[in-house]
C-alpha cells in the first residue's frame, strides 16, 4: 500500500495542483493566524543580548565569595516585562563564568529594534491603546449607521440627489474629525446649512452649491487662523440651555416624519403601522434596557456599542419576520445604494459653477458669498456649541480648541465643495451617540464613521439600504430624550425673568428659523438684560471728609463726599447723574470711587458734564481714587483739557489700576499704569 507521501507525490506529479493550493492556502492562514496571536500578544520574547555588568546583581553575593553548591540559583529579568529580554543565571562566581561571545551584527539590530520606532506609542502592541481604537472603530461604526438618514433627509432639503448629502458627510466627517477641535465631535451635511443653501440651489442649481461650500470652508479657515472662534465665550448660559433646547426639538421634528404617511401617523390598527411602531420601540428597549444589561454580565459584548447592536438586531428582527418597514433604500431610492466605484465622487467643482467663475468671476462671486458667510457663521456657531456640550459631557481633562474647531470645519467644507459636496457642520445629535458609545477619546472614531459610510456606500450598499430607517430614529429619538435640558423646566420662577426669556427665545428662534439668528437674537437679550440689571445698581453713599486745597490751599474740614457704589457705564450714565444734588450741595464737593469703577467713553462724558454742572454755579469738584488713565482720558476728552473746577486727586499708592474701554485716538498717547 502507498504511504501518505507517496500519495501526495503521485497528485502532484500527476498535475493536479489542489494540494498545492491546500498548501498555500494552510500559509497563508498560518500567517495569519500568527499575526494576529502577535497582536493579542505583545511581550513576545526577543533574542538575548550581552547584559551591561553594572545590571547584573546578586543579593548577599560578594565578589570575594567562592562557589558554593549550596548556593540557590535563580533566573532574574533585567528588562521590566517577565521572560522577556535578557536573563542572567545568577550564583555562580565571577571565575566559574563562561566568557560569552559579543553579540553579532544581526543580534545587536534585533535586541535594539524596539529603540527603532516611528510612534511614541504603538497602538497595535499596547492594549490600552488597542482597547480605545477598537472601541473608537466600533462608535464609528454606530454614527455611520445614524449619519445616512440625516444626510438623505437633509439632502432633500437642498434640493439635491442622496448621494452627494452621503458623500458629503463622509468627506467633511474625515477631514473635521482629523483637524477639529477635540476627539468625539462628529460632522455631516446638517439642516441649519442645507436650509441656508435651499434657495441657493432653486435659483442656479446644484453646482453652485458646491463652490458655495468651498467659499464657506475658505471662509471659516480665515475666521478660525484669526482666533474668532473664542468670540463663542461671550456666549450666555442661557442660550446654550435654549440651543440645546432648541436642537433637540428639530431633531424630533425630523424623526417624526418617519412615522408618517400622506401627511398623516401611521394608524396602529394597521400592519404598517404596527412594524413601524414596533421596530422603533424594539430598538430602543435593546439600547436602553436589552443590551446594557447583556455588557453587565457578559464582557465580551461591551465590544459592541448598545446603539450598534441595537440597529442591527432590530434590522434582523424586521427582515426575518417580514415587517412592512421602510428601509433605507426605500427612502433615498435604490440608485443611491447600488454600490460600485461608478458612484465616487469626482475631485473638482462642478462645470456648472466652474465655467461661470471663470468667465465672470465677480458676478458669480456675489451670488454665492452671502450665501456662503451665512453658512459659515450658521456651521462655526453650531460646530462651537457642540465642542462646549461635549467639552462637558466627555470628562477626559480636556478643552477642545475653538480655533482648531472652526479651521477643522472649514478644511471638511473646502474638501466637501470640491468633491461636488453642500458643505455642513458638526451635528449635536451624532456627536452625542458617538461619546456615550466611547467614542469621545479618540479622533479616530469620526474618522472611522466616515471611513466606515464610504465603505458601506461602495461595497455594502446593497446591505445598508436594508436597515429599517425607523430603527435609526429609534435611537435618535433617544438621544432627543437625553439631549433636551429637562431641568431647564423647573427654572420657571426661580431664575431671573430676562434669563427664562432668553432661553424661550433662542429655543423658538431655532426651531422657527435658523440657529444663527437664535444665537444672536439670545446673546443680545442676555447682554441687554445684564446691562439693564447693573445700571440699576450704581448709588451713592453721603459722607464727610477732609480735603486739601491744591496749590498750598487750606485744609478744609468736613467737606460733602459722595461715595459711588457699582459700576459706571452707558446703561448707569443717566441714573449717575441723578444721584446728585447740585443746587443745594456746598462750594466743594468730593466724589470718591474707591467702591466704582469707570468703564467707557459714556462714564467719562458723564463725570464731565457733571463737573460742568458744578463749574456753572461757581462750585469745585474734587475726584478721588480714579485709575491714572482714566484722569488722563478725562483731560483729553475734555474740550482744552480739565477746567479749574474739575480736579483730580492723584494718589498712586491707593489708586486703582484699570484701563477704559475708550477710542484708540484718546489712548494712544496714554500709558495705562500697570498693577505692581
């Protein structure tokens, strides 16, 4: 009988190749495999060099010392890691030691090859490093599957084909994920810029909107290089509870129509309705309830993000019972997941805005630049807040970089225009999907959401367009529930009147129209109900004290001081005036402002026109305790400087150092004191 080998022989010799191929086959897979056990492993064993003497130590040994048979040998690691690099036999004498061989050339490459390192840290062979990509890839993973129905339903709304919405999304989320502000923040075609761009695209058509992108990106570069980012800090609590607040009901507004037919909600009573209703509800009992509590007694499945699982089981519930659901195919149109590399996008503008550039550059530019600086004001604005809601919900240490923010946003929108994209913005509601997955340590996960979009338009577009599009507003439903600030409803009462005021106000102006104006209809509000409520605090307090005449005068005893409470500034000029009573106060008066201080151009005309008031009766004033730039600025301000009845005290040892908010043409010959 004929041996294995001989069998093996004769097959090959025969021509037939299939054990060759099984052979190749087993190599590869060997290979494989070993990569991957070198991954999971990383304290793999290293040859061994030559230890410096000075490592080598033996405790209780003497080089005086003899051999002793008695002596217990042991085995100890020089490098920090167990059985790996190099290991000496201690208990021996120094005379009863083999000379070891230097090391050769290949084994001194291999001992210093991790020496030899492009990266600090090597996330393949560091598990913390390894456990935080993996968790990043996988919150990517989830935010794709969120991202395509915003930026189908968002595309709509500009008036232009799926498409380029989904590529737009994965082209601004690579490039704003890798330049941005912080780790975490997630970016995609948005509704604030599409309804901007809207009217845009019914006049001059799709194209336009790709330089209008382009332009806002250019645009936003300019705004973050020149630090306008921080302006975002002037920004009032209050509209941040009513942007919030605001945000949260256009994304509820928008998961709704999901749940609609002809205008109308689906009817429980009918299959539809009861598949529609039922597969949201399923997949959000999976990813607030289900899944959970699977993590919590199973480690394997923390793997996977609750939302991720949440989808994808919902999806095979629906496809194995045959629910009557729509999917995403159904909404966005089977071309748009057809998959292929027919369907990239192509590097350039469009020749619909290209040709008219170049022909008449400055009518061209007109019709698209207000466009393009209302979305770049709308898509910085919103990117910001989103940076500031994540700065507080992701408790890693760390402050994301508001000038980072807003150039990182506007590389994604130059690179989204010139790839035929409509330009967008971090989205509130992605963002927080991808921290609470664990997603808001790494960059990587908005990198990964966009990598995983691309991959799953071109090669698994057949089976993304199979998920339920209601499974997808289930979880954005539940990020509605967690984002809007339930505890903003108890304020009612309890906070002051102008500040419940501007948080209703942001929230309408959001929903109703647009979040620039929202922003900046609040901020002013806010502003205006601070300066009303510090003018009301200014006051007087009589006292008397003594003065001293200038110019070697007498010294006047008892002498009418009125003492100014609370800041002087053009909301409190009016009620400074008033505190005054010029008729009936004496020939010399002292105004002191130890407990006040001078703020702008309107305080300084107000402690002029009083002086004059004073100066028409024949009557002196006396100033104590201004800043010495404010006394300068009073001169300068004055017409041919201070008049004789207009004094100022000077005292540089218990004088205030402060500067005024004043025109540069008064200051500039003014050296404002600085504090010692």
């Amino acid at each position: 009988p004929s041996t294995p080998n001989q069998n093996m022989k004769s097959s090959i010799t025969s021509g037939d190749r299939r054990p060759r191929a099984a052979s190749k086959m087993t190599l590869i897979f060997c290979l494989t495999l070993s990569t991957g056990w070198a991954f999971a492993h990383p304290a793999l064993p290293i040859p061994n060099n030559k230890p410096p003497k000075s490592i080598l130590t033996h405790e209780g040994f003497s080089n005086t010392s003899t051999s002793s048979s008695s002596a217990k040998e042991k085995l100890t690691p020089i490098s920090g890691t167990p059985f790996r690099g190099i290991s000496k036999r201690l208990g021996l004498c120094a005379n009863d030691e083999p000379e070891e061989k230097p090391p050769s050339q290949l084994e001194s490459i291999v001992a210093n090859a991790k020496s030899i390192v492009l990266f600090k840290s090597n996330p393949f062979t560091n598990p913390t490093l390894r456990t935080k990509y993996l968790t990043a890839a996988a919150a990517g993973l989830a935010v794709s599957l969120a991202m395509v129905p915003e930026a189908v339903s968002f595309s709509f709304v500009a008036g232009v084909s799926p498409l380029v919405g989904l590529w737009t999304t994965v082209v601004l989320g690579f490039f704003a994920a890798l330049f941005g502000g912080r780790a975490g923040i997630c970016s995609s075609a948005s509704g604030a810029c599409s309804v901007v761009v809207a009217a845009l695209c019914a006049s001059h058509g799709g194209g336009y909107l790709a330089g209008c992108a382009a332009l806002a990106g250019i645009l936003q570069i300019v705004a973050g290089t020149a630090g306008m980012g921080k302006l975002i800090r002037i920004v009032p609590h209050p509209v941040m509870i009513g942007f919030v607040n605001g945000l949260t009901l256009v994304m509820l507004k928008a998961q709704m129509t999901h749940f609609k037919t002809a205008g109308k909600f689906m009817s429980l009573f009918t299959a539809e309705g009861k598949a529609t209703y039922g597969c949201a509800i399923l997949t959000m009992f999976l990813v607030r309830f289900g899944l959970p509590k699977l993590q919590e007694k199973v480690e394997a499945a923390k793997a996977v993000p609750p939302t991720l699982g949440g989808v994808v089981l919902a999806a095979i519930v629906a496809k194995y019972l045959k629910w009557p659901v729509k999917t995403l195919a159904d909404v966005a149109g089977s071309e748009t997941f057809r998959g292929g590399l027919s369907i990239l996008p192509k590097i350039g503008l469009p020749s619909s805005v290209w040709e008219p550039l170049m022909n008449a550059p400055v009518e061209t530019l007109r019709v698209i630049l207000p466009y393009a600086i209302t979305m770049a004001a709308v898509g910085s604005i919103e990117s910001l807040l989103t940076l500031q809601l994540l700065d507080g919900l992701v408790d890693d240490g760390k402050r994301g970089s508001t000038k980072r923010e807003v150039i990182g946003q506007g590389i994604g929108n130059l690179a989204s225009g010139l790839t035929g994209g409509i330009g967008g913005c971090a989205l509130i509601g992605q963002s927080l999907i991808n921290a609470q997955s664990g997603g808001g340590v790494s960059r990587f996960s908005g990198m990964s959401m966009a990598i995983f979009l691309a991959l799953g338009i071109v090669s698994f577009a057949p089976l993304l367009g199979q998920i339920p599009v209601v499974a997808l507003a289930g979880v954005m439903l539940l990020v509605c529930q967690s984002t809007f600030s339930w505890g903003s409803l108890r304020l009612f009462g309890k906070i002051p009147n102008i500040d419940m005021f501007t948080i209703l106000l942001t929230t309408y102006v959001t929903v109703k129209d647009d979040l620039a104006k929202a922003v900046l209809l609040g901020t002013i509000s806010s502003a205006l109900g601070f300066a009303w409520k510090q003018s009301t605090t200014i006051s007087a307090q009589i006292t008397h004290t003594n003065l001293n005449v200038p110019g070697g005068g007498p010294r006047l005893p008892n002498v009418k001081s009125y003492n100014i409470h609370g800041p002087l500034f053009f909301g409190s000029s009016q009620a400074f005036s008033g505190l005054f009573r010029v008729k009936e106060d004496p020939d010399d008066i002292v105004i002191d402002f130890t407990s006040s201080r001078v703020f702008d151009h309107s305080a300084l005309d107000a402690i002029n026109a009083l002086a004059n008031r004073y100066g028409a009766l024949g009557k002196r004033v006396y100033l104590r305790h201004l800043s010495s730039d404010c006394a300068k600025l009073l001169g300068k301000i004055h017409d041919g400087g201070l008049p004789p009845f207009e004094v100022v005290e000077s005292d540089p040892s218990t004088d205030p150092v402060y500067g005024v908010a004043e025109d540069s043409k008064y200051y500039k010959d003014v050296a404002v004191a600085k504090s010692s």
